[in-house]
C-alpha cells in the first residue's frame, strides 16, 4: 500500500515526445490542411482553364492550316464552318503553288501601281 501512497502525477504523465496533439494543435493542422487543399484546387482549376483554352486555340490553328492547305491545293474545306479559298484572278488550270505565285504577282504589280499613284499625287 506503500506503494499506491508515493505514486506521484509525474508517474502518470506520458513523456512529451510520446503525447498525442492539444486540441488547438489539431484544429491549426486542420486549418492549414484546409488552406492547402483550397489554393491546391484553386491551381488545379487554373491549369484546367488554361489547358481547355490552349487545346481550343490548337483546335482553331488546325482547322485555320487545314484550310490554307485546301487552299494551296484548290481543293474544298470540310469543316463546321468552310470558308472558301481566296482564287481571285486565278485560272482555273493554276494549282498549288503556280495559283499562288501568280496571285502574289499580281498583288505586288497593284501595290506598284498605288505606290506610283499616292506618289504622283
């Protein structure tokens, strides 16, 4: 009974490497587990937008290479929204890049002639 009597609260008391957490230690764990979990998904949702955005902007550059290649070859756009190549003056006969060469021949003799003319003017 001797025993029982000289027990102190220090014998009870587990070593302060092996206590669990307080309870404000726990809730400023929870507070920055939340905190790092919101600005982790507030990330996540920016990399997604910009991703979204790059894969349209990709999806309008093939749509726009895929018609300049009709374009250079004569032949038809099939997409959502065909715009028809620019063949103004071209002969028929022209394909690829004799239609095209011949087109910026005739755009460089009209910037010519305009030049000739603002400078007579």
């Amino acid at each position: 009974m001797a025993e029982h009597e000289s027990a102190s609260v220090e014998d009870w008391a587990l070593p302060t490497r092996s206590r669990p957490p307080l309870l404000g230690e726990l809730v400023e764990r929870i507070d920055e587990a939340l905190a790092t979990a919101r600005a982790s998904e507030a990330a996540v949702m920016t990399v997604g937008a910009a991703a979204l955005d790059a894969a349209e902007q990709a999806r309008r550059a093939a749509e726009l290479a895929e018609r300049a290649s009709a374009a250079m070859n004569g032949g038809a756009v099939a997409s959502a929204a065909p715009v028809a190549p620019s063949r103004v003056g071209a002969s028929l006969d022209e394909t690829g890049m004799d239609s095209f060469t011949a087109r910026a021949d005739r755009v460089a003799e009209r910037l010519r002639r305009l030049q000739r003319l603002s400078l007579s003017v």
